[in-house]
C-alpha cells in the first residue's frame, strides 16, 4: 500500500506512514498485485502496535529555472555595467553619482564652449582655403598697397617741361611719356594702378566752373562730384574699374590728373588721391 500524502510505499495494514506519520485509516491506497511483499511486520489480534518513528517529510527538489534566471539576469547586468563604464571612459564623461579617476573634461559649459571654439577654428580654417584661392598669387595686387605703404613715402617729382604742373609719383611706378610731351602715363607693375597726367593751354579763357558744368556725367555709375575754386573733381566707375580725375585751371594752363585702378585696389587709390593728389599743381 501507498501513503496518500506522501506517496510512499509502506506495509499493507499499516496505521501510520512510516515516512511521513500520517494516518493511514481509510487513506491508503492498495499496494498493487505484482509488488513484492515487505518484510516488515504486521499487528496481529489482541497486540498492541505502537506508532513507528515519524520520518522528516521528504523535499521536493528546488527548481534550477531561478537560479539561472538570476544568474543570466546578473550576466547582463554586468555586460550593461560595462559597456556603460567603457564608453564613460571613452567619452571623458562622468555618470551620476560615480567618480571615475578618468582626466577631468571640464564643465558642460567649457565642454560646448571649446567644441564651439573648435568647429570655430574649422570654419576659419575653410574660410582662410576659400580666400587663398581666390586672391592672386601676387596679394599686393589684390589688396593694392600690399603688406607696406612705403610707395606713399618714396617718391619723386614729376615736372612737365611743356606745361608748369607737377605731381609726386610713387618710385615703384614706371614711366611712359607721351609721344608731345605734353604729360607722362604711369603705371605700378604689381597692382596695374594708373597714374595719367596731361596739361595744354588754356587758350579760351575757361574757368573752372565753366569745365565743370559743361562735363558729362551722364550715366557714370557711382558718380562722385566736387569743385574749388580753380579746379575741380569727377570720379565714377565702369565695371570693375574706377576712374578719378582731378583739373586745376588757370589763366594759362589747363592740367588734370588721371587716376585709375581697380575696386580690388579701392584702399591704395583712396590713400594716394589723400597723399599724393594734394602735391597735384599747376606752377
């Protein structure tokens, strides 16, 4: 027969389980034909049996499941940990609430701060390469007077021979006379800046605001008018180039200044028409 709380073979006609100590009245269930008898002993009429040792319940085997849930759960913790960790180290950055003896980055602040001084400096770097490419090989011919004014301080003395004007012209201009003599023609190798100066006789008596009145400024972009009170000036521009002409008018002598460079060379005209112009005169 069986226990039916435990389940354990015990001998038929047994009161109590011998592995459990439970009452076996009425709840045992019948040990099956082909079983082998047991050897224990049974009570017989008129004996008194007395209750076996009661026996620990037996049991039933932990499940493993648990285990190898938490150590899987504790795998990927650990994996997290980890990853986590070795980006922080990697990124310089310092997670909440865990110090890591890692070369301290700076603050948010400092950190945009230099990746904005940074991407700064890239922008510089490809706005310098763009500019690079786009100005001449040559710079004192883009940026006229190039890295030293000196063309304002060595100079010379022009004198027309044929006409009482002159003007100081800057020694690193070349000289073209004209062929009668009456002007000369210069021009700077390095930035193509044209200095022309041509005189003749004032043979009808005009003024200089006669001149300047009957001059045609029509359709001259840019136009620039000024007048004195024995000359005048008128300086536009055509395309690219722009043309400043100065006429001193006397009695006897009609004589202009005729300057021409280009936009690129704008800040070497405006410092010659300042400091060369003024030494423009008629004799």
């Amino acid at each position: 027969m069986f226990c039916q709380k435990c389940g354990q073979q015990v001998p038929d006609g047994s009161t109590f389980c011998t592995h459990c100590g439970a009452s076996l009245a009425g709840g045992s269930v019948p040990t099956p034909t082909a079983a082998a008898p047991t050897s224990a002993p049974t009570s017989g009429p008129g004996l008194t049996q007395s209750m076996p040792p009661v026996a620990p319940a037996p049991q039933k085997p932990k499940s493993k499941a648990p285990i190898v849930i938490a150590v899987a759960c504790a795998a990927v913790v650990l994996l997290g940990g980890g990853t986590v960790f070795a980006l922080t180290v990697l990124n310089g950055s310092k997670s909440s609430g865990t110090q890591i003896s890692v070369v301290d980055t700076g603050s948010s602040d400092e950190q945009d701060s230099s990746a904005k001084k940074k991407s700064d400096k890239s922008k510089s770097k490809e706005s310098s390469s763009s500019d690079d490419e786009a100005v001449p090989e040559d710079e004192s011919a883009y940026y006229g007077s190039g890295d030293s004014d000196d063309y304002l301080t060595d100079v010379h003395t022009y004198t027309n021979d044929m006409h009482p004007y002159s003007m100081s012209i800057p020694n690193r201009f070349e000289m073209e006379d004209t062929p009668n003599g009456s002007g000369a023609r210069y021009e700077d190798p390095e930035t193509g800046f044209v200095i022309n100066l041509f005189g003749y006789v004032n043979v009808n008596d005009e003024t200089a605001h006669e001149m300047f009145v009957d001059e045609d400024t029509s359709g001259k972009a840019d136009l620039y008018t000024a007048e004195g009170d024995n000359w005048y000036v008128v300086s536009w521009r055509e395309g690219d180039t722009i043309i400043y002409e100065k006429t001193i008018v006397t009695d006897s002598t009609i004589a202009t200044a005729h300057l021409e460079y280009s936009t690129a060379n704008r800040d070497m005209g405006s410092k010659i028409i300042d400091t060369l112009l003024p030494t423009f005169q008629v004799d």
